[in-house]
C-alpha cells in the first residue's frame, strides 16, 4: 500500500522543531548574558583585579640600610653595590652540580664559594635564588652575559652589600647582618601581628610586607637591636609585563625611604686604643661618661670580622671562631660573668656607712686571717697589714676589713644594697642578650638549687661575698655601671651604645640618651666622698696598689685593683708560674676620672692576667692617657689648623650639572679623624662646601702621608648607591678625588699646600 506526505503535517513538525530551536538556542543566549552580566558587572572588581595582576608586576624596591657612625663622625658601617650570581634550583636543567661545574669554566667559583653556596642552599626554598658568586668584576659580569643563553636559571643581579670599614675594632657593638632565616621570619610574623593589632600605633616599619625583596638583617650587636631603624621602608613599582613575565613598561614607582643613620655614643679611637693594649689577651674593658650614660668604649678580646659574615660565613671559618679556645664570638662585656674580686670593696663600704656599721674612722690591728665557725680566712698579705680603718682597707685593698665586714652586714642586707647599684641586675643597655650574672641572697640560692640541703644558707658563705668572690657573679658592663653611678655621685644614668637617630633625608636627629633613672638611696654625699678619696689615695698614695702605675698621671684619678681566683687554692700557696694559663688568677680594674668633676668610668678585666695592679691597671692607665693627654693635644693642634693642605676641585667644565653640585654642597662635609698606629689622631677640619660658585674647597690638615678617612656626606641620599666607598686608609691624594662621582667627572682636580 501506498503511503503519501502530509505536506501540513510535514509543516506542522518543521514549525514545532524552528520553535524548540529557537527557544533552546534563546535560551542558550540567555544564560551567556547572565553569565556575561555576572563576570561584567557583579564580578567586575573582582577579575579586574585578578587581569591586572597578570598585566602588571610589583616589584618591591628594597631600602638603603642605614649607616652606622661613632660620636665623631667616623663610618663604622656603610653600604656599596656590586654584581652578584645567583642560581635558582627549581628552574635549572639537570643536575645542579654540573652546572656549577660549568658555571666555573666562565666565573671562577673557589671551593668556599661552594661550601658556602650549599650552606644557603640549605636554608633557603627552591625557588628562592641562592648565590653561589659575590662581589663580580666588570670583566666576569660581561663574560657570564655573553653565554647566559647556556645556563637557564642562573642569572647577575645588583645587591647592596653591607661593609664593616674597620673589621674587627668594635665588632661585638655593631654586630653584623645576615641572610633572613627562618626564625627570623617568624620574629618577623611574630612583630608584624602585634603591630597590626594596634592600629593606633600602627609602624609601618614592623609590617612584614616591609622585608619583600630584603634578603639581609640585623643578627647582633646594634644591627639587630636596631634593626626597625636601620632597615628603611620599602618601596615599589607597578611593571606591565607579557604573558611570559617579560617588563614591557613601568607604570608606577613608590621610592623606597633609606634607613636612618646611627651615631653610637663609642669613641672610636678610645676604642682602637683600648683594643691595642687588649691584644694577646683575653678580658673585656667597658668605659662610660657617668654624667650621661654615653658608652664611650665597648671592648671584647679577642674580637671577629663581621665582615665574614655578610656574604655567609664558610664552614670551616665557621668552625675555626666558635671551636676557638679565645671564645671570640663570645660577647664579654655584655655576656661573661666573672666575679668582681676587691673591685667589690668600695662598694662593700659604702653598705657599711649606710647601713651604720662602721664609721669611717673605726679600725682594728690587722693580724693578717679572720676565723670563723672553724674556717681560717686569710689576708692576701699573711702576717697582716697593722692597723687598718676603712680608708686604709681600700688603699691597700685588705681583706680582713671586708671578711668581718660582710659577717656583720649579712647576706640578704648585701643584696639589698648592691641591687641599687645594678649588680646582679640587667642595665637595659640597648642590645640583645645581657646576662643578668648572680647577685646572692637566701632567696636566690633557693631559686638556683632545687635539693633541700643545697638551698640552705651557711653564714661561712657570706664571708667571701664581702671580698667580692663566692658566688658573686657580675659583668664587666653592670660593674662599669656602678663605678659610673659612684663617679656621679649616686646619679643612675642607664648605659646606651646609641646616642642618637638621623633621618638621612632631612637630617633631623632624635637623641636616644635618657633622662637620669633614679638615685642611690641610703648614702649621703659625705659618705660617697669618703670612698672617692680612698679611692684616688689607691692611685696617688705611696701604699696603693695602683701607685707604681699612676703616680706620674698629669690628672687626678680614683680607682680600685682586684684579684680574682679561678678555682680554690685549697689552703696551698698561689704560685702562678706553676699554674697553666687558664687556670691563674683574673685581673681587673675599676677607675673614674677626673676625681673632681669624673668624665669618664672604666671597668675592665684580663682573664687569667694575674695581679690587677700588675696586668689590668696599665691597660686602665694607657685608656685615660690617651683620653686626657693624646685626644686633648690633637683636639687642640686641629683647631689652630696647622700645616694645613688644600683641595681645590674645578668644576667649571664639569659635565655634572652644577645644581646638582649645589645639593651635594648643602650636605655638611664630615672630616673624620683617622686612627693611627701609635695610638694617635691626626687632625683633620672642614669648610662647607659653597654652592654659590663653580668651584668647591674642602681643607684639611696635614697627614704627613699616613692617611686619612674619606670624607662622606652625612645624608644618604647626597652619594649614588653604585658607589663603593673608597678604602678606609689611604692616601690623601686618592681621598679627595674619589668623594664623589660628581667630582670624578670634573675636568681638573689640583692640590695646592698652604702653610
């Protein structure tokens, strides 16, 4: 049978599948315009953020540390840039061990480079660059970019690194700065949640976007402790890059703010001074202005080059400090803990006048021991030293006075005394890590023991406490600090390393030095007069211990030897040449000066030295020396600007602009005083540069060709951050030429002597 189209129903099912088509393909757009509406409209803000993200690249512009100067101007930490070649594991080909084979066929690569390479390697994330050579010449640079092409992931990059100019000298108080760890960063976490829940205080310093891009900071000394100074804020830019990461164009820029400058309260070339007759010893030697608590010499023996360790120290360099019978990483003032010995006298004294137990007339004939429960304590001088009244007892240092002395005073009546004067007490000094040393009491010894029968206080134990040794315990830095609040009369002025901040850019200073922190209460002037005189008598009395060494001082002085035992004797003769080294006596010192208005206070000891009259008091003596007598002549041959040298540098065809002479011009010209070998300075003055001509003078004194430092510009900003500071001694030719780029490109630099 024949079956034939219906044309309209043939229509009919044609019209109904246009329609679902038409409906399903609506439909469809539909749903791409609520989609394109929810990413165009309420989506916009969200994916135009994310396209500008791919577009646009920020890269953090890491701050200028600041610098780092002594109380006269002289650079004790400085910045200069230099090329560096870095490797990032994650984006290398093959084994990293081969490429760093290769890499050494084109920049030499030594073996300390390697360790220290495998070291940072270490402590840093594969895709963090790591590297491997410091500090490339011009010619390495050029000779790794002609074959880049070779070693993918490997790349030169421009650092800022950190120089010490005068390595070891001062090295515990500066410190040194380092590769950010990871402990670092959780610090770094750590301060940056406390600041950011503070908004009212809120620093944008201690943000930890702050350190994007830093690779460095502060480990110990005043680098770390003023690290949020030091570090600067750091700035950004806004770079449109391609698909592939390529920067096609900058399209914004937020400078980076440098970071401030330091001027420590260290006298650098007391403190040169004060290392000199440190060398070959151990010990440490502290001296502090009493009337401000400026800390004018901060010396540890033996000292370290923080310079090792600003690239990353080598293992074995590494191995060679921190095995080292010396200790020299070890921080002494700050952190060594010895006991005071008959330094502790004076101190002894005055608890007994302000606690009424002696006067200073009482006195008793010497019979050279003191017996108690049993226990024969004996004089340093064995058949006694005749009649000794408090006085005396200082100016021959005896001690029987100070035995019976402590038995009647007490332990706990000591402690209470002493802690007004810092001992056993942390200063507050303004870097990390000060050991707080032991002041005894019967409380401390049931804190530090945890037997029974150990925490019990035996009265024979307080006997030694009186001579300063038992479990007296006590830092060359808490010691310097009591002599500093005796010399200014019971006037407590807190120690600090920094004396003031400067801004870089605007130079505005803000001092760090406090206002006085209290007073010694319970001792009367009277009282403290009594214990100054018998302390000068120590120096210029024919009977006091120091007699021999500061009989002929040109300047009046107080001071006090000691004697420390390393371990006991055990009723056996002392006999030191018989001893090893380490096992003979400490030797220390305590002195203010001058006796009538003192400007400065040292503490100091030589460990396992001897005698204190005999190993500590030269050193003591060769500080004040040049302090009084050596810094006072140069100070004045500088101000009468003898022999002096001119510098004039011609700018007239100077391809350097001259305003921009003008402004290096307003930056006040520092002429630091350079340190010689024999413990001297040579003077140098300056003249402010004049902007108002084309030609710029700087005069400075006669050298007779030993050197002297480089001048700098005291802002930051003044001197391009290329620049590599010129060597710390050289001669004055090569100084005056080479402070500043802008010189260099003068056209003549001539020097004439005036006379």
């Amino acid at each position: 049978m024949t079956e034939f189209n219906n044309p309209g129903q043939m229509l009919a099912c044609f019209r109904l599948r246009i329609i679902a088509s038409g409906i399903f393909v609506l439909a469809c757009f539909i749903l791409l315009g609520c989609r394109f509406l929810y990413l165009q409209v309420w989506k916009h803000d969200k994916y135009s953020l994310q396209a500008d993200e791919n577009r646009i690249s920020i890269v953090p512009i890491t701050p200028n540390r600041g610098m780092i100067f002594d109380r006269n101007g002289i650079v004790l930490a400085k910045n200069y840039s230099a090329y560096t070649l870095e490797i990032t594991p994650s984006k290398i080909n093959g084994s990293l061990d081969n490429l760093i084979e290769q890499l050494s066929s084109v920049v030499t690569i030594d073996v300390r480079d390697r360790r220290r390479f495998k070291k940072l390697q270490e402590d840093s994330k594969n895709f963090e660059s790591v590297p491997i050579r410091t500090q490339l010449s011009d010619e390495e640079v050029a000779r790794f970019t002609g074959q880049r092409y070779r070693f993918p992931g490997v790349e030169v990059r421009a650092r800022l690194f950190r120089q010490y100019p005068l390595g070891t000298s001062a090295a515990h108080v500066i410190g040194y700065i380092g590769r950010i760890s990871q402990r670092d960063k959780e610090r770094i976490d750590t301060v940056s949640a406390k600041n950011d829940s503070n908004p009212a205080h809120y620093n944008p310093r201690l943000d930890r976007n702050n350190y994007n891009g830093t690779d460095y900071i502060g480990k110990i000394g005043v680098e770390q402790s003023y690290e949020t100074e030091l570090h600067g804020i750091t700035g950004f830019e806004e770079v449109e890059v391609t698909a592939g990461g390529r920067p096609v164009r900058t399209l914004s820029r937020t400078q980076a703010a440098p970071g401030n400058n330091l001027r420590l309260s260290l006298d650098i070339g007391l403190q040169k001074i004060a290392e000199q007759a440190f060398l070959g010893k151990r010990g440490a030697l502290v001296a502090i202005e009493p009337a401000t608590g400026d800390v004018l010499v901060f010396v540890s023996s033996p000292s370290f080059d923080p310079n090792m360790f600003v690239d990353g120290i080598d293992q074995l360099a590494w191995n060679r400090l921190n095995t080292s019978p010396d200790h020299p990483l070890l921080n002494r003032p700050l952190c060594g803990t010895y006991a005071p010995g008959s330094t502790y006298k004076p101190f002894m004294a005055l608890a007994a006048l302000a606690e009424h137990k002696r006067t200073p007339t009482w006195g008793f004939q010497d019979q050279g021991s003191y017996k108690f429960g049993g226990h024969v304590f004996h004089n340093d001088v064995l058949q006694g030293q005749g009649w000794v009244d408090m006085h005396r007892s200082i100016v021959v240092s005896n001690d029987t006075y100070y035995y019976m002395l402590a038995h009647d005073l007490g332990v706990n009546t000591i402690a209470n005394f002493m802690k007004q004067w810092g001992f056993g007490q942390r200063t507050g000094i303004d870097v990390e890590g000060e050991a707080r040393g032991v002041l005894p009491s019967t409380d401390w010894k049931k804190r530090a023991y945890h037997r029974i029968e150990q925490q019990r206080w035996y009265e024979g134990e307080t006997i030694s406490l009186g001579i300063g040794q038992g479990y007296n315990s006590y830092t060359i830095l808490q010691l310097a600090h009591a002599v500093a609040t005796l010399a200014n009369n019971g006037v407590i002025m807190k120690p600090h390393l920094v004396k003031d901040i400067e801004k870089p850019i605007t130079r505005e200073c803000r001092l760090t030095s406090s206002k006085p922190s209290g007073r010694i209460q319970g001792i009367t002037q009277t009282d403290i007069n009594v214990i100054k005189y018998a302390m000068k008598s120590v120096m210029d009395s024919p009977a006091g211990t120091a007699h021999k060494i500061f009989s002929n001082a040109p300047y009046t002085s107080a001071g006090k030897t000691g004697t420390v035992q390393v371990f006991s004797l055990q009723g056996q003769k002392y006999r030191a040449h018989a001893l090893s080294e380490h096992l003979r006596d400490h030797a220390l010192f305590i002195a203010f000066a001058p006796v009538e208005q003192p400007k400065i206070a040292i503490a100091l000891i030589v460990e396992n030295g001897g005698w204190g009259g005999q190993a500590a008091s030269p050193i003591a003596r060769t500080v004040l020396d040049y302090y009084f007598i050596d810094r006072v002549k140069l100070d004045s041959k500088a101000t009468t600007s003898i022999a002096m040298k001119t510098s004039t540098i011609d700018l007239r065809s100077a391809q350097t602009p001259i305003q921009d002479i003008s402004n290096l011009a307003k930056a006040e010209v520092v002429m630091a005083k350079s340190v010689l070998a024999n413990s001297a300075y040579k003077s140098i003055s300056s003249k402010p540069l004049q902007s108002n001509s084309s030609t710029v003078s700087v005069s400075v004194s006669d050298l007779s060709n030993i050197g002297t430092m480089v001048p700098y510009a005291s802002s930051n900003n003044m001197l391009p951050a290329t620049q590599q500071t010129p060597p710390l001694y050289q001669p004055l030719e090569n100084t005056l030429p080479a402070m500043s780029d802008r010189f260099r490109s003068a056209k003549s630099v001539t020097h004439s002597v005036v006379y």
